[in-house]
C-alpha cells in the first residue's frame, strides 16, 4: 500500500522563506508532509537516517555550513532533488542540474508561494522517469536476450551432390534434428527432412541454380536457412551449400520484444489520455474539449499538408495543448468570472509551464509546438513570446482556430455557447490578425462541410457516450 502523503525535506536556513513555503503547502491542494533542515549536517541525518522514505528535497544553495551541491552530488541516485538559488546565481543552478538536481528555482516571493506546485511536477516527472527507465531497462534486457540468441546460435552446415545427396553435414545444430556430425552424409534430403516438404522444396530449388533463404519449419524448429547451388566451370549443377540456424528462441524473443514495445506505446498512450482527462476533471467546464479538438486538428492538419507521420505529434500536442494549467492555482483557474490583470500573468504562463513539462519527456519533445504556441497571434500580440507570422509553427496556427472554435461553440458558466454562424463570423474577422488566413480559408471549407457542418451537435453526442 502507498503512502498517503509524500515526504518532503525542505533545507533552508532563512526563517521567513521557510515559513512562506510551510504556509503555502498548508494552504495548498497538494498535501505533503514537510520536513525542515536549516543545515547540511541536519539534511544528512534526514538522509542518512531518514525517519521516513523522503519523495523530494527542496535545498538552498547556501547554507551555514556549506552549499547544497554537496548533497545534490552524494544524493543524485536515489532522490529528486530541486536547487533554490537567489538572482543572478544562474551559474551555480546550471553547476546543479550538473550535478543531478532535478530542477532549480530563482528565489522570488511568488516562487516559494508557488512551492507546493513546483513540488507536486517535480514528483510527478521523476516517477515518470522512473517508469520510463524500468521501461527501457526491460527492453535491454529482452535486446540482450535475443543478443545471446544470435550469438551463440547452434548451426548445421550441410553440403549435397547433383541427386540431393548429403555429402557433408556438421556443427552443433545437428543436436537439434536428433543426428550426429557425418551421420546425414549418404543420405537422400527426403530421408532426412521427410517431415518439412518446405526443407526439401527449397534443396531442389537451389539444385536448380536458384540461391535464396527461408525460414523453415521443420518438426516444430524455426530454421533460418540459406542455400547456393554449386555449378561446374559450365553453369552444370553439381550440388548445394547451405546452412540453417535454429531462430526458434530468436523468434519467440523477437515477439517478446514486440509485444514489449506494443505494451510500452500503450503505456504512453494511457499517459497522455490520463493527463488530458486529468485536466479535464479539474476544470469541468471544458469536459470533452481536449478529445474533440484532437479529432477536427488532425482533419485541419492533413488538409494544410502536414506529413503523415508528423501526425502523432500533433495529436500528441492537440490532446495536451493545455497540460501547463496543472500548474495554474484552482482559485484563478476555476474563477467563474473575469480574471484580474495580476491573474492574467500567472494564467499566461500556462503555455511555459507545459513546454517545461513536456521538454523532460524525450517521446512528447515533438509534441511542444501546440502546447507552447497555440496562444500566440500572426500579428505578434499573443503569447507568451508574442512570435509573428512563419515564426508560429504551423500546427500550433492550425490548433488556435480550432481552440477558439469549440470554445466558443461550448457553454460556459461564465456565458452560453455562441452559434456556429456567430463563432465563424468571429474567426473569420481576425484572419491575418489572429489568426493564419490560409488557415482559416481551409478550416472554413472543413466547417461547412459533412460531418462537421452539425457541430456542435456531433460532440454533444460523443460527450455523452
């Protein structure tokens, strides 16, 4: 059984930053039991002797008796460790992440009120790197098995004459069809392989001047065999080489690591899902927002000439264009009326926070540009880089009208949802402001036509289902 809480240790030796984080996790949604330590020797005792198996530390760089990257050094292995560092010390937080911190903070009174979101990410992306790594070491390990398959493969090499007659046979593959070496010469190939009229086939094949392999079933065992016909100085058949590897095991691993990767892209695919559901719930006004907007982005997608196989990634982005706002607090995520320009800038940051998220995971990097720039404007009002034009991927361009049209188009309690003909109109007014016009111009032939000419109608319904 789990704990119930994680365990964090908390190093600092500053009285009043310590009291703003303790009085930010008690007032946060994050729960988590939080352990204090004003100096490295008193951290060591916590680490060496922990009373409790800790889940992160939060230290400060310097502390009475020394830095932290001491401790970051000797504790790099087994613990996520974040580095809080004061301006202008960027050179001692890229020393750290060196050194095997997980993360660091620039000291800010906003930061340490922010702590206890800082510290749920970081929890939450070490496990998943630590579910990543178990996944990688278990592929190696299947790879190191199929590795010692190949290498140390039992083979039969055998030899016939112009009538199909063995003229030698060795190795220790010979084991594997119950013969000794020499014990197949003399004999006709039907006599040896009467069980496997595929073996045989494929003698007579290479008898006839035709080289090719195969892998043949014979009594149940996967040989890899390859033949050559033997020709005289005339192109005369006089016989076949050949040779066959047992690839039973190879075979029954390659499957094993099949179905091993098969596992794994499920495993991502259930990530990905469980996180766009996850912001789903929280916000629940935008209940089956994310799902819908996979599915018009990709149609949108296609249409302005995204690769094939560029799809995924946009999927990818799609499905977590908003994944940043697990990091907004709910008080300004969930306000039900307007924001103040104070909650504007920490709600603007959502889009950094998920490019934060996301840059961690090596499979969703291609996926960034939709979560990191869907909110930006061609005429360079948006945010938060205020990029212009070209300088907005494409995709991100494509999923902007997209956000913009089921937003609109879904009730909020705030306001009702607007009509299709008023949410167009709306669209179609910001080409080459907001909005790429080549965009909009296809996205409006898409809108217009079957079946997407009856949204909002044909979400309603897959909401429900």
């Amino acid at each position: 059984m789990g704990k119930e809480l994680p365990d964090i240790l908390l190093i600092e030796d500053e009285e009043s930053h310590v009291e703003l984080i303790r009085r930010a996790f008690e007032e946060s949604e994050f729960q988590a039991q939080l352990l204090i330590a004003t100096t490295l020797a008193a951290a060591r005792e916590h680490l060496e002797f922990p009373p409790v198996e800790l889940d992160l530390v939060i230290a400060d760089w310097r502390l009475p008796d020394g830095d932290a990257l001491d401790l970051v050094r000797s504790a790099k292995q087994h613990l996520p460790i974040i580095v809080m560092t004061s301006h202008g010390n960027e050179r001692v937080a890229v020393e750290a992440i060196r050194a095997g911190a997980l993360d660091y903070v620039v000291k800010s009174e906003y930061i340490l009120a922010d702590m206890p979101h800082i510290a749920e990410r970081a929890i939450q992306q070490w496990q998943l790197m630590n579910e990543h790594t178990e996944m990688e070491s278990s592929l190696r390990k299947n790879e190191e098995m199929l590795r010692t398959v190949v290498n140390n493969a039992p083979l039969v090499l055998f030899a016939l004459d112009h009538e199909g007659r063995f003229t030698l046979s060795e190795g220790r593959g010979l084991s594997i069809l119950n013969l000794h070496p020499g014990e197949m010469v003399g004999r006709s190939v039907e006599e040896i392989y009467a069980r496997s009229p595929a073996m045989i086939d494929s003698i007579y094949r290479a008898l006839k001047g035709q080289a090719h392999s195969k892998v043949i079933d014979v009594s149940g065992i996967q040989l890899d065999s390859w033949f050559s016909p033997v020709q005289d100085i005339d192109g005369r058949p006089q016989g076949v080489i050949g040779v066959s590897t047992d690839v039973t095991a190879r075979m029954q691993a390659e499957e094993q690591l099949q179905n091993a990767l098969r596992q794994l892209s499920e495993a991502y695919e259930a990530t990905i899902e469980g996180w766009a559901k996850a912001l789903e719930l929280r916000e629940r006004e935008t209940a089956g927002h994310s799902r819908r907007v996979v599915e018009l982005t990709l149609e949108l997608a296609r249409r302005m000439g995204i690769p094939e196989e560029q799809m995924q990634a946009v999927r990818y982005g799609a499905l977590l264009h908003d994944i940043g706002k697990l990091a907004v607090p709910d008080h300004i995520l969930l306000k039900p009326s307007s924001l103040s320009e104070d909650e504007w800038i920490i709600m603007r940051q959502h889009p950094i926070y998920s490019m934060q998220l996301l840059s961690g995971i090596a499979y969703l990097r291609s996926a960034i540009d939709i979560p990191y720039n869907h909110h930006e404007s061609l005429d360079g009002t948006g945010y938060p880089r205020g990029l212009k034009g070209d300088e907005i991927p494409l995709s991100a361009r494509i999923f902007a009208a997209v956000d913009v049209w089921d937003a609109l188009t879904s009730d909020r309690p705030y306001r009702l949802a607007w009509s299709r003909e008023a949410t167009l109109t709306h669209i179609c007014r910001q080409s080459g402001t907001k909005f790429d016009p080549q965009v909009v111009k296809v996205f409006t032939e898409i809108i217009q036509s079957p079946p997407w000419d009856r949204w909002p109608e044909i979400h309603e319904v897959a909401d429900k289902d």
